[in-house]
C-alpha cells in the first residue's frame, strides 16, 4: 500500500501473496490485478506459484537455477512449452511424460509422426520434425486433453487406481504399464477404481521432447 501510493513508474512484487493462507490468497491475487488494471503500472512479480504467473502476468518469464528458459505469453507457455522443465512446470496437475521411440517418421502426406510407447501401444503425433526410427523421445500430454475411453478401441490401456471426483471434473490416476497417467474428464465421469480403460490422446495436443529436454515440432 505504501509503495502504491507514491505513484511509481513500476512495481517490483516479490513473492506478496507466499504467507497468506489459501482463501485469501486466492481473493488477494484479484485485487492485484485488478490494482495494476486500474494504475496500468508496469509490475515486475516474482513467484513460485504458477497459478500466480499464468492469470496475472501478461508475460512469463520461467526461470530454473538462476537461467531462462522461455519468455512468453501465458498461452505461449502452455501451449508450445520449449523444453521439458517448461512443460512440467506449467498446468496443475502436470504434464504427463511416457517414454517413447520413434515408429515412423512424418509422412509425405501432412501425417505426423508415430511413436512407439514402453508398453508397444503405438501414438500418432502432430510432429513433422525429421527423425529415425528408433529415436529415443519424451511424449508429453496434458491430464486435459487425454479422453478415458472403453478398452479396446485405443492402443494404450490401463487400470484406474484413483478416481478424483470433484464435483465439476474428474481426475483419473491410471497405471499403464510402469507408469502413472493422469487424464481430466468433465462431470463426475463414471469410471471407478479397478477398472481397465482405454486412453485417446488427439495428436495435435500431443508433444514431443528429446533426451535433453528440448522440444520438437
């Protein structure tokens, strides 16, 4: 309050909201940016919460151990992440990652390429960047864009061992294979634990990471 009325030419917020408690942190984070809609003074905030940094910034800067990794729009962020940390860094729960190896490559006709999971279940990707078969990789989707679907109709399936109902969405734990894969449906989806089920990824919301982190398109 001190600093706002003096008018200045920015702000530099560091870490304000770190010692509320839940509630209020969530009404205090409106009343900051509707503060900085109506002084329209440039806001530098730092944080940890990436919730904070996706609905106040208009641009993020992720940084990991004192280095960049990617500037950008909130959306930029989420949606084209540049590397592996960016990606498991942003979006509550997190960005699934499944080992995987390069099928075959993009095809001639507008096909992305396909991959080959852990478990042999085959995906097929958006991405057109040119690799060998047999290319280690990182398939990474999100729990919101992966469909529960009956076994049987999709290539990779596993056993629900979590049900999260939340009223609104339902968050799935399934075991596929050696891992652990988050999915998100809307309502209070009916599949309960124990269950075996059939997970849809759409390819154009699927991405892919090399060994080292990077992400290719």
């Amino acid at each position: 309050g001190r600093a706002i009325v003096r008018e200045p030419k920015a702000f530099l917020m560091d870490e304000p909201l770190s010692n509320l408690d839940a509630k209020l942190r969530v009404q205090m984070r409106t009343e900051v940016a509707r503060l900085q809609s109506d002084l329209e003074t440039t806001t530098v905030y730092v944080t940890h919460d990436q919730t904070e940094a996706m609905t106040l910034g208009d641009r993020v800067a992720v940084m990991r151990a004192g280095v960049l990794q990617q500037v950008g729009s909130p959306g930029e962020l989420y949606e084209q992440p540049r590397n592996l940390f960016v990606a498991g860094f942003i979006g509550s729960p997190k960005m699934n990652f499944l080992p995987c190896r390069v099928h075959a490559p993009a095809g001639t006709q507008g096909q992305g390429m396909q991959v080959t999971l852990a478990d042999g279940s085959r995906v097929q990707t958006a991405c057109h960047e040119g690799m060998a078969p047999g290319t280690p990789l990182n398939l990474g989707v999100r729990p919101e864009h992966i469909e529960v679907v009956d076994p049987g109709t999709t290539a990779l399936q596993g056993e629900v061992v979590v049900a999260e109902r939340l009223g609104g969405e339902t968050y799935f734990h399934v075991k596929c294979a050696d891992r652990m894969v988050i999915a998100r449906a809307s309502g209070d989806a009916g599949s309960t634990a124990g269950e075996r089920v059939g997970l849809a990824f759409e390819p154009a919301r699927t991405h892919l990471f090399v060994p080292d982190g990077r992400r290719v398109n």
